[in-house]
C-alpha cells in the first residue's frame, strides 16, 4: 500500500514537473482567428492526363512547393502551406489582412510561354475558323489579335526575372528575364528568325504570354541582325507597369508555373483586433468559470473540494503543456474546448467524492481513508466510460472536420485526458496524503466525505419512486421531439456559409449602422439577397453568395458610407463545393458518432442499455438542432462542433446510471429491474447535479462572456447539458426497462 502511494506521488510530481518545463519553453501555436491573419484553402484542377489519385497527389505536392516559393517572395513570416488530402492545399499568412492580393498570387497558374508572330487575325479569336491548326489568336496589349505559333520557350527555361526601373530611357519600370541552357540558344533562335522580317511588319514582334494573356509583345530592334538574334539570354518584359505590377510578375516567373491549375475554395480573414478580443474574452472566461467551479466544489467537498481545485490547477498546466509539446494549434473552438474540459475534470472528481460518500455512509466503522479508497476503485470504471465515449466524439471531430472545429477536436481529447490524470492521480495523491494528517482524522467531516450530503439526504427521506411509470416519462420525450420538429418543419435550418457556400463579412464601423438601413443601401448598390444582421453595438454582418473583388469592394464602400471609417475584422469565403462536401461531412460524422457509441456502449454494456443510451442521444441531438430551429440560430460548424460534444458529454450521465445498474446486478440483490433502475437514479443523481452545476459555471462564463464567436457554441452546450440530463434520467433509464419488458414478453410467450 505505501510503495503504491509513493509510486503515484511521484508519477504526479513528475508530470507536474515536466508540465511546468514545457510550458516555460515552448510556446503554443496560436491559430489564425486568434493572431489574426488569412487562410486560403486551394483545390487543384486535374490535368487531362492524370488519371490515378497518386497523380493527382504528386501534382498537389509539386504545386505546395511552387506556392511555398510565391509566399517567400511574399515576404509573409511563419506561413504555413500544407496539402490537405489529394487535392487540396492549405495555405496559412499571418498578419495578412488583404487577401485579395495574396490570392491573386497564389490563384494564377503562371503558364509563362514565348511565341513567334506569324500574323494577325481578324474577328473573334475564339471562332475556330479565325485560326489555323497549331496555331493560338491571343489579343495583344492594344487588343489587336494576333497569329502566334507554338511555343518555342516556357517558364523552365527562365533563370531569373527581376523588376527593374528605367531612369535613363524613361520607360518606368520592367522586367529583366535572364535564360539558362538550352533557353539562351533557343532565345537567339527565336529572336533571329524575327529578325529577318522586315521592321514593322506583325511578324517581327515575339508574344510573350501569361496564362493564356499576351502581356508583351515587342519588335525585334532594326539593330539585330537577320539569324544571329539576340545573344547573350537576355530580354525584358515591357508594359504599362507600376512597381507593385512589375514585383508581382518577377515574382510569379520566378515561382515558376504551377503543375495544374487551382481554384479558390474557402478564403477566411481575421482582423488582429478580433483575435485579441477573442483570447481576452477565453482568459476571462477561464479565470471566472473556472474561479465559479471551484468555489462550487469547496463548499460542496470542503477540504476534498480544496484539493481538487488544486488539482485543476494542475490539469490547466497539463492541458497546455500538452498541447505546446504536441506542436498543436490552439483555435477559438479550442480555446472553448480547453475551457470546457475543466468542467469534465471536475466530473472525475465528483464521481469519486460521491462514491466515497456513500462507502462512508454504508460503513460500521467508517474512516476518511478507507471510504477515499474505496470511492477510486468503485468509481473507475464509470470514469473510464464516460471519459471514452467523449474522446470518441473528440475523435470524430479530428479525423472529420477541418479548420479551427479539428483544433477543438485536439484540445478536447487532450483535456479529456489530462482530466484523468489530474483526478486518478494528483486529486488522489493530495487526498491520501490530507486523509493522513491526525488533525484531519479528528476532523473527519473536514474532508468533505464524511457525510451524505443535502441532495442524497432530501432523496433518501422521500425515495422517489420515479420509474414507476416510465411511459408517462418517454411520452413527455415524444412531446419535445415532436416540438423540436415542428421547429425545423416551420422555420427551417439556418444553415451557416459552411454548409451553403458563400460569403460571410463582418465590419466594425465608427457609428452604429442600422440592419435594415444597411439592407436598403446594398440593395440600391445591386446586392439584394445580402442577409445584414447587427453582431453588436458597432458591428455589421453581412452573409451573400460569392463576390468577386470588385463586388466586394462595392459593398465595403457602401458600409463605409453608413458607418464612417469602417474596419473589415472578419471575412469568409467557402466556395459552393466545399460547402456541399462539408454539409455530406457533417451528417457522416453526426452518423458515425452515433455509430461508434453504440458499438462502444453495447461492448460494455448489454445491447439493451446501449441501444437506449444512443437512443437518448438521437433524443438530444434532434431537440437541440429544433431549439436552434426556433431560435434562428445559424447551424454551421462551431455548431457541428457543439453538437458532437453534446453527445460525448451527455451519454456520461447515462453511462455512469447504467454503470450504477449493472454493478447492482452483481451484488445478486434479486430485485427487478425496475426498482435497481430506480435506485441506481436515485444514488448517481447527487453526482449527476454537482456535475452538471460545474459545467453549467464554466459554459456561463463562456456565454456571458465569449463574445458572439464562442457565444452560440456556449449556448448549445448548455441546451445540450440540460437536455442530456434530463434524458439520461428520463429518457435512456425508461427506454432500457421498456425494452426489457418487451424482450421478456416475447420470451414467455415461446
């Protein structure tokens, strides 16, 4: 017994240690909504010739190396470019506000070709009869169309291209391309065929062009003698160009061309300021409902609930040390799951002060010790369960989501398992040793344990009998559900531009703009169906379908001029495919969810339990997304985020009943299934109050105080909270023995 105690103390001394190390030396990677900065999601087109998903993955990496190549140019610190499955790239710039730029950059191809003039062409080049076999009719800088053949250099035979100004000649700025290898011969080629053509005739000029855009096109100079050419692999690119103009194009050549085309398909943009605003509002949040939590706990637990709250401590250093150790990004829904977290660590704790409670309670000679003892080992197995089936959703939410909702997935498997830490180990480590101390066993009910509590007391005298007609109960959960559908059937899902595609733009502007003021104005500007919503005292939000810059920058003006000085803190894009691919991912990982739980219940637990325990979950999920419903809130990812949570942390309640029950079965009491159901409620409920009173501070400060970004998800939670209560008593328990009965009226009719 002592070696085990000095074991676990100093398991907990090192990993406290090691915690506090890290979390010292290695900062956490904070992600773009909470730094600010610009996330651009690519996805590549196939070329013709690529048939195989290994292809098409090659093409994808060769291009996130042309692309790491355009961000250096850039000059964009700590950016991040990474492929994401076969065919989509994902590229992170921190600091980036105007992404309009950056995506014009990265969007272009950068196809750089030269080819001769043979002529030009008359009427529409796009007509097949205005051009000959082999042949490309490409309108020149003044819109003149002309015959170029094929192309007799690329961008690979390009050895650099830099901008340059002109101050002698007074032609402003161009570019200089310098050719390598067989490049510089093919470049004199070129140049001394054109060159015996006589001066101002079309066929003396060489096209050079860009992605299917002839971007100059000079006269081979009288100077050049006829087949000798240009010597040397030297050129300039000439233009009507400013020096931002001809940055970008020396840029672009130098980046060299992507493989395969690629398209834009979500484009998101955080302001700094928002991003501060959202780390502020999380600290607080932590440090309020965190404070509110352990008050709770102290003056539930006494000198057990003071540990515990050291314990917390702990667990807070644990979960960031883990995350700065693992290289993971902490996200605004991960900074709400590492809040959220505390809430499960409490959970841990209270499942085994509650257990002590009663070993103390059903003791003749009953010790602080003995009874603390007693409430780890009995108290294991429901926190083995309930903390599994949360990191199952915790899971899902890694391996199914994108953006910063898989961030939330981290963080909350992480605090999930530095939860079970903080409470098998530090919690008892501190409690054996405070159990021990002479002044502590004078003083047993000091500890917090040495009593039944006011909750277990009140249902002890009145023994409710509250499965003694468990259909009136599944009547009244027929009666929500049918409520919460007619909410979906009468007002519809407000489905976020995740799910739809489109755009989402959030302004702070100088003076408070009215949203139906707003509305009128975009509306006489050509916009419509622009949803305008008022996200705070001088905020503005704007959901539409996609808008090109120009559009955009038509409807920022016209902000501007409602509001005065305008400031975009927020802008997201998602393109209508990805938007289809996330609404499928969505109902997979709601399925899947619901899937895994079962599997994992019915391993645990007779199949009769599981199927009403994920009953009960599909009870949850369909009245929170009614709620939802009726209260116009938007369905989007955060919300996807929320509402696997709901199921991870909602079956806890019905996994620790359903534990209650079976162990009961055990004992051999001989009672039916009925009355152990009724008792196993009755025992497990000051748990399931003290518990979801923890979570319920913790999810408050993050309503209150989250701001609107954290203040939907926060507000799930708690819909979530009391309808998993409220269903794991009265929902899941009454189904079990319906199910039962049902079974053993079959049986005895056979």
């Amino acid at each position: 017994m002592l070696r085990s105690v000095r074991v676990r103390a100093c398991v907990a001394l090192a990993v406290v240690a090691v915690s506090l190390y890290v979390a010292l030396t290695v900062p956490v990677h904070l992600g773009l909504d909470l730094r600010g900065g610009t996330q651009i999601v690519l996805e590549t087109r196939p070329a013709p010739s690529s048939s195989s998903s290994a292809s098409g993955a090659e093409a994808t990496d060769r291009a996130a190396e042309v692309l790491r190549g355009r961000v250096d140019a850039l000059g964009v610190s700590e950016a991040g470019i990474v492929r994401s499955g076969t065919d989509r790239i994902i590229v992170e710039l921190p600091g980036v506000q105007d992404p309009k730029k950056a995506a014009a950059v990265l969007g272009r191809t950068a196809q750089l070709t030269v080819h001769p003039v043979l002529g030009t062409a008359e009427g529409d080049g796009s007509r097949p009869e205005s051009k000959r076999p082999g042949e490309h009719v490409l309108p020149d800088e003044s819109g003149r169309l002309l015959r170029l053949g094929g192309a007799a250099l690329t961008g690979e035979d390009v050895k650099e291209a830099a901008a340059r100004f002109d101050q002698q000649s007074g032609s402003g700025w161009h570019v200089a391309v310098d050719f390598r290898g067989a490049g510089r011969a093919g470049w004199a080629t070129l140049t001394g065929e054109a060159a015996c053509r006589p001066v101002g005739d079309p066929t003396r000029r060489i096209a050079i062009v860009l992605d299917d855009t002839v971007i100059s096109s000079p006269q081979v100079a009288p100077s050049i003698p006829c087949r000798s050419g240009i010597a040397g692999g030297s050129t300039e690119i000439t233009g009507a160009f400013d020096d931002a103009e001809a940055r970008e194009l020396a840029l672009l050549i130098n980046g060299g061309a992507l493989p395969v085309p690629v398209e834009t398909v979500e484009q998101r943009t955080v302001g700094p300021t928002l991003g501060a605003e959202a780390i502020r509002a999380g600290a607080w949040a932590a440090v309020i409902g965190t404070a509110l939590t352990a008050l709770f706990v102290m003056v539930v637990y006494r000198l057990m609930g003071v540990l515990a709250t050291v314990a917390l401590l702990c667990y807070g250093l644990v979960s960031y040390a883990a995350l700065a150790a693992l290289g993971a990004t902490l996200t605004l829904p991960g900074l709400a799951g590492f809040v959220l977290a505390i809430g499960m660590a409490v959970d841990a704790n209270v499942l085994v002060f509650e257990r002590a409670r009663e070993e103390f309670a059903a003791r003749r000679r009953p010790s602080p010790r003995s009874s603390l003892a007693a409430g780890f080992r009995n108290a294991l197995s429901a926190i083995a369960d309930s903390n599994i089936t949360t990191l199952i959703a915790a899971a899902l939410l890694f391996f199914l989501a994108s953006g910063p909702v898989r961030g939330f997935g981290v963080t909350l498997g992480i605090g999930v398992l530095a939860s079970m830490i903080s409470a098998l180990v530090i919690t008892r480590v501190l409690a054996e040793f405070a159990v021990d101390r002479a002044w502590v066993r004078r003083r047993p009910r000091l500890t917090g344990i040495a009593g039944t509590g006011a909750v277990r007391d009140r249902l002890v005298r009145r023994n409710p009998q509250l499965m003694r007609h468990p259909r009136r109960w599944l009547a009244l959960s027929g009666a929500a559900l049918v409520l919460a559908a007619s909410g979906i059937a009468a007002r519809g899902l407000d489905l976020g531009i995740e799910f739809t595609g489109g755009r989402l733009i959030e302004y702070s502007t100088a003076t408070p703009v009215d949203p139906d003021r707003a509305r009128a104005a975009l509306a006489d500007a050509g916009f419509p169906r622009v949803v305008v919503q008022s996200s705070g005292q001088e905020q503005l939000a704007l959901r539409t379908g996609r808008l090109t810059d120009a559009e955009e920058a038509r409807v920022t003006e016209t902000v501007r001029g409602l509001g005065g000085a305008t400031q975009k803190v927020r802008d997201h894009m998602v393109g209508p495919s990805l938007g289809k691919e996330l609404r499928q991912g969505a109902l997979i990982a709601l399925a899947v969810a619901l899937g895994a739980q079962l599997l994992y219940l019915a391993a645990r637990f007779r199949w009769v339990f599981s199927t009403a325990a994920v009953a009960a979950l599909a009870h949850d999920v369909l009245i929170l997304v009614g709620v939802f419903a009726w209260l116009g809130k938007p369905v989007d990812g955060v919300f996807i985020a929320a509402l696997l949570t709901v199921i991870g942390y909602s079956v806890n309640d019905s996994v620790v009943v359903f534990d209650r029950i079976r162990e009961r079965r055990r004992s051999g009491t001989g009672a039916g299934l009925a009355h152990l159901t009724n008792q196993a409620i009755l025992q497990t409920l000051p748990r399931t109050v003290n518990t979801g009173m923890g979570a319920a501070f913790i999810l408050t400060a993050l309503a209150v105080l989250g701001g609107e970004a954290l203040g939907d998800f926060a507000l799930a939670l708690l819909v979530g909270l009391v309808v998993g209560t409220y269903s794991s008593i009265f929902t899941a328990a009454p189904m079990a023995l319906e199910l039962e009965a049902r079974i053993s009226s079959v049986t005895s009719r056979k």
